[in-house]
C-alpha cells in the first residue's frame, strides 16, 4: 500500500512546487466557428467519439446536461450538421440532435457568469427566429417551447466568432465589407451561383514535380466519410477542399463519392489516403466525374472559387503574423500531412497497392451502380421529409423497394428537416415508396408541380457544400520544436516490437535522448530543431506504419519535463522507502481536492475566465486521480471536459491528467467508487497552454494501448 500510494503523492507534490509563468499560445484556424450543439445520446461514449473522431469538431465542452439532452459549446466547421447526420446520427445508435425543445435545459442553469456562453446562447436563440413565432403560440406548441423561448431574454450580446476574434485581437486588421461578404460566401449554403464571380486562377495547394501539366478533376469512390478522410484528399486538391456526393445502394446502405481537382495521379492520392483515412478508396474514370459535373455543372466551378476565398483570407493571417501563423503541429494526421507536403515528387507514378487492388475489384458491382447512375440523362428528384431518427432506413427503404440491385439514390442535400434526392425518371410510379411511408409514419415524399423546371433550376442554381480545409497550407511551414515531446502509443500485444522499433530509429539520427523508467519512452532536450522532422518522420514511416506501434503525437515540451520529474521522484523513492516520510505535500493550503460540494468551475482560476473568448482559449491543468479502475476515471472526465493527456501508473491506482477546467456539477459523477475516488489539483501550479492544433482526446484514445512518452 505504501508502494502503491507513491506515484500519486509525487504527482501532488511536483504540483506544489512549481509554480511558473503561463505562455498561452493561441492559434485558429479561420474556417473553424463557435456554436452550441444539443443532441441527445444513448451512447455518450460513443457520441463524444464521434463528434472528436468522424466530424472532426476541434473543440467541444459540455456546459449543461437535462435528462438526457446534452448541451455542447463547440468549435467546428459550418459543415457540422450534414457531417453529424452521417456519421454519429446513425439511426440513432450514437447520438442525434435534439429537437425536442422542451427537454433543453433552460439557459439560466447554464450561465457561469462567462461572457462567451451567453453569446453563443445570443446566437442560438436567434437562430430560432426562423422557426418561432412572433407572436404567441397556441397552448398545445406552448408548453413544447417554452424553455426554448426562455433562451430570448438573453441580451442580443454581438457574437465575435473566431474569424472576427482572430482578425480584431490578433492581427489588428479591419473586418472590411469585402471579407466580411467573403465569408458569407464561404459560409451560406443557399447563396445562388450567379452571385459568386469566376474562380481565381491561383491554386492553394502545393504542385508535385509535373508543374507544366494542368490540374485534373479527380473523382473517387469510399463506402464510408469521414474528417481524416476528407482532409487528406483535400490535400491533393488545388483548392484544399472536395466536394462530396452521398449515394444510397441496396447492398451498403451509404456510398460516397469525392471530387477535386489535382495535379496529382490517381495512384498517388489512393496510396496516401487509402486505408489509413479512407475506406475502400477506389479512383471512378473520367467520364463518371464529367458526368457528375454534366448533372451539377456549377459546383466544380463553386469549389474553386471558395477555395481561394479561405487561401486569401488564410494568407492575410500569415501575411500579418507569420511566426503566429506557422503553428504547432500535433495529430498524427498532420504530422503524416506535413510529412506528404514535403516529400519530393519524383514524377513517377507509384503502383497501386495490392491490397488496394482486391478492394477495387470487390466493390466493382458498387461502383459500376453509380457510374451508370450517372451516366443516364433521365433524372428526376423528390423532396423527402422524415423524422431525423429515421432518415437513413428510411432512404434504405426507398432504394429497396425499387427491386433493382444495380439502382442508387443520391441524396444532394442534408438537413434537418428535408433532403432533395435525385434518382432515374422511370423509377418514381405512382406507390413510389409507399411502403416506407406505412413503416415510418410521419414521412413523405413529394413531388414538384413542374418536377422537370424544379429539379433543373435546382440543381444549376443553388450552391453545393463544399468541404475546405484551408490550415493543410499551414502545414509545409510548420517550425518544429526545440525540444520535441513525442507520443508514441501500441496496442499491448505490440509493446516490445514497438519499442525496439522506436529506440532504433531514434539511435540512428540523434544519441542524446533519454528514456523515462522501464517505458520504450524517449526525451530531447537541447537545440535538436533540425533533427526534429527526420525523427517524426521516421517513427512514423517505419513504426506506425508498419503497424509496430499504433499512433505518434507531438505534444508540448512541458507535458514531457513534468513526467520526467514525476518519474525520475517515483523512481528515487522506490529505492529509499524511508524518505516516505518527508514526502508530505508542502503547501497543503496551495492543494485543491475536489469537493462534491461545490456548484463552481473546477480546477478553479482567477484569471481562466476574465474574457469574452476565454472559455474557449482556456489552458490546461495538471489533475492528479485515484481510482479504484484508473481507465474508467479517465474515460469519466475525457467525456465531461477536454483531457490532452493522461499517465497511469503501471500495476497502480494513481495517474494523472492534463485536462481543461469544467463546472463541478459535470464532474461529480466521475467521482465514485467506481470511478475517480480523488481528485487533486494546484492552485499555483503552471498550466498547459493548448494549440488550436491539438485536439481533445476521445475514449478511443485510451483502449487497448499503453503510452510511451520521447
């Protein structure tokens, strides 16, 4: 027992005896925004790891919790819902977006006297304008509204998203008229074609070796969509964005198809996105992507010139901090992203995969379906109304009841409340679809008066949602760190092989790292900046990718020097256990255990909200935990609050976390037998500052997998 209570009162103690300046390092990507998300769960696990894995949301706190309505202020992209309905919304098995608005919470239970919340409350309150009434509501609708009416007493406070806080606090730029309607552009969905002025000719994105070749619309097919999927294609785009079409098939339920222009071959792209990011990824032929561009003709055009709208506004930002703007990076999709921008292009096409081949061949019957789809001339399209719950067996339904394996349904719009679909002329009869409505009430299909001068002013007119990613340009650029911190995690079957994998790697390009206790873990200190990619990219080709160890990640230097202490202590003590008896907390007035209690933020900080921003620019604190299950400890807080890091002792109870402070009331329920039985935190103790290019964990993160810290 003595043994075992080690670890967590060394944590404690290096808690107290640091205390430091803060450095607070803020980064944003322009084409990121603030938001409130209501959504309901069965699974909450399984819809925080959705929201952080699939959509990609880069930033998500939980601020209110009713029933089992879950209220999230998030950080993501405009292309959250059509994202969310895809992926996490999957007939309701993760999560759906509320909209029962009587079991929102009511807003006063949410406001900790933080500016920032009740502007994004401000925002979405008035995104309810167009769905409320004015003027009172029946009795019936009343009660059904009434806490989401209460959300308009809030002050129509102006709402600096995080464009306008990047170009007012950061750079001191003016928000001109033009940028302004720039981002409009970028932003609204329904904005007509005729409004947007011819594509640029610049491309973002940078050319391989064959610069005198034009760029070519490139078209690929994945039975699956998600953000590491998306952003890896967009890398090979021009305009560092796709366009995506979403398929429903007899066989797979879903399919999607991409589209980009690129330099690069279609080989070339399928090996660097196929498996790791993208499922099933298979190139379509050229005539399938005219085709697609024969039936919507407007959006290749729509891609382009968005796409230099965001590399515009992106170079304005480096252009006025280029030190600021040439960012951390940290997940390994960006380190493998940086790793593709800077590799020379030989100008030889490399040989699709093997494997990659099979997959071809096996999904050929899926493939063909579509490329004939397209290839008709007779289309129509029908509006489909559904209950959100539903819409994907329900569009199921639809592409069954045809009785045609070979047929496909694309489904050209997403939303809440309709989706227009497009599908050949000489399947929609008269009892089109009327078993799908018997099986799921409340559903309809309808028809335009004139179905022909609708579907074609539809889909000439109105303006498709374009995927952009523009920070990917950021990446070429990125400075390594003086003393990089590196994370290296496997699966525990691989724990040998991956560490004797990343020690030879390491022992090849730099002899003066130091390895923590008994772990395959490696520090570097010292001016080591030139040697920092070769050794990440390193790692990562002939470790990681070789499927020795399962993931690397950058993380800040300090993450690595306070292990160190916390490990090199452990190791001292364990040798003279008679010093046991000094290791007493110096400064208990200074230490702060959670209190069940307490109705306040926690851990606690004068200065982590004194801004309008602040809640999202919060840094990160150095939590101390024992748990009877140290994981389930871990995963409790992971789905409560933003956790960048977490350490457990090996064969013990005691660890610690890197992780954001939260309301306590969100929080108590991770204190139990079952889970967290202490929590400990320093109040002078020196905080984490966290990029906008580190992303918060998610229980995926901490499976089956042991970490090694280098």
């Amino acid at each position: 027992m003595v043994r075992n209570s080690l670890l967590f009162v060394i944590v404690i103690e290096i808690m107290v005896i640091h205390t430091e300046a803060r450095e607070v390092l803020l980064m944003r990507s322009l084409s990121s925004y603030s938001r409130l998300l209501a959504v309901t769960a069965r699974n909450i696990k399984a819809c925080h790891s959705c929201l952080i894995d699939k959509v990609g949301v880069e930033r998500i706190h939980l601020v209110a919790i009713n029933e089992d309505t879950l209220l999230y202020l998030i950080k993501s992209r405009n292309s959250i819902t059509e994202s969310f309905l895809f992926q996490c919304n999957n007939s309701g098995r993760f999560c759906q977006l509320q909209t029962q608005v009587e079991k929102f919470p009511p807003y006063s239970l949410i406001l900790w006297h933080n500016p920032v919340l009740e502007f994004a409350i401000s925002i979405f309150s008035t995104h309810m304008d167009d769905t409320i009434p004015d003027t009172s509501p029946n009795k019936n609708v009343g009660k059904e509204l009434s806490n989401l009416q209460s959300y308009r007493k809030i002050p129509s406070f102006l709402f600096f998203d995080d464009t306008q806080t990047m170009y007012h606090r950061r750079n001191n730029i003016a928000k001109t008229g033009n940028d302004q309607m720039e981002w409009n552009q970028i932003g609204n969905p329904t904005v007509l074609h005729e409004q947007l002025v011819s594509a640029a000719k610049d491309s973002i994105a940078p050319r391989p070796a064959r610069q005198y070749s034009r760029p070519v619309e490139r078209c690929f097919y994945s039975c699956s969509r998600t953000i590491k999927c998306e952003r890896c294609l967009a890398l090979h785009s021009i305009s560092l964005g796709v366009r995506a079409y979403s398929f429903t098939t007899v066989k797979r339920g879903f399919e999607f198809v991409f589209a980009f222009p690129s330099f690069y071959t279609p080989s070339r792209i399928q090996n660097n996105c196929a498996e790791k990011y993208c499922i099933s990824l298979n190139s379509l032929s050229s005539t399938t992507c005219n085709n697609l561009d024969r039936i919507f003709p407007q959006d290749k055009k729509t891609l382009r010139h968005l796409g230099n709208l965001a590399n515009r506004v992106e170079n304005k930002i480096a252009m006025a901090k280029p030190d600021q703007f040439q960012g951390f990076v940290s997940s390994q999709e960006d380190l493998y992203f940086r790793h593709l921008l800077s590799e020379p292009d030989t100008g030889v096409d490399s040989e699709i995969k093997p494997s990659n081949f099979a997959k071809h061949v096996k999904l050929r019957e899926e493939i063909q379906a579509i490329e004939e789809f397209l290839d008709q001339t007779k289309i129509t399209c029908l509006r489909i109304e559904t209950d959100q719950k539903f819409r994907l067996r329900f569009m199921h339904c639809l592409i069954k009841s045809v009785g045609d394996k070979t047929k496909v349904i694309l489904i050209r719009s997403t939303s809440l409340t309709q989706q227009v679909i497009f599908l050949e002329s000489t399947l929609v009869t008269a009892d089109f679809g009327k078993y799908c409505k018997e099986d799921y009430s409340g559903s309809s299909i309808t028809a335009a008066n004139d179905p022909h001068s609708f579907c074609e002013y539809y889909r000439t007119k109105y303006k498709i949602n374009v995927y952009l990613y523009p920070e990917l340009s950021t990446l070429a650029k990125a400075k390594p760190q003086r003393e990089p911190c590196i994370l290296v995690s496997h699966q525990t079957a691989c724990q040998k092989r991956c560490g004797e994998c990343v020690k030879t790697c390491l022992n090849a390009i730099h002899k003066g790292w130091k390895s923590i206790q008994l772990t395959y873990s490696s520090l570097f200190w010292g001016p080591i900046e030139q040697n920092t990619w070769t050794m990440v990219d390193t790692v990562l080709l002939q470790c990681v990718k070789q499927s020795f160890c399962s993931r690397i990640q950058l993380l800040p230097a300090m993450v690595c020097k306070k292990h160190e202490e916390i490990t090199r202590l452990h190791t001292n003590w364990q040798r003279d256990t008679d010093c046991l008896a000094n290791c007493t907390v110096r400064n208990a007035r200074a230490m702060s255990k959670f209190d069940t209690e307490t109705d306040k933020v926690w851990p606690s900080d004068d200065h982590a909200f004194s801004g309008p921003a602040s809640f999202l620019d919060r840094t990160a604190f150095m939590v101390a935990y024992n748990a009877n299950i140290p994981k389930e400890c871990v995963r409790c807080l992971i789905i409560r609050t933003e956790v960048f890091f977490f350490y457990e002792s090996e064969g013990e109870r005691f660890g610690y976390v890197w992780m954001r402070p939260t309301f306590a009331d969100l929080l108590k329920p991770c204190v139990s037998k079952s889970s967290c039985t202490e929590l400990w935190f320093a109040e002078n103790f020196e905080h984490l500052a966290i990029s906008d290019y580190m992303r918060p964990w998610s229980v995926l993160d901490i499976g089956d997998k042991k970490h090694s810290i280098t």
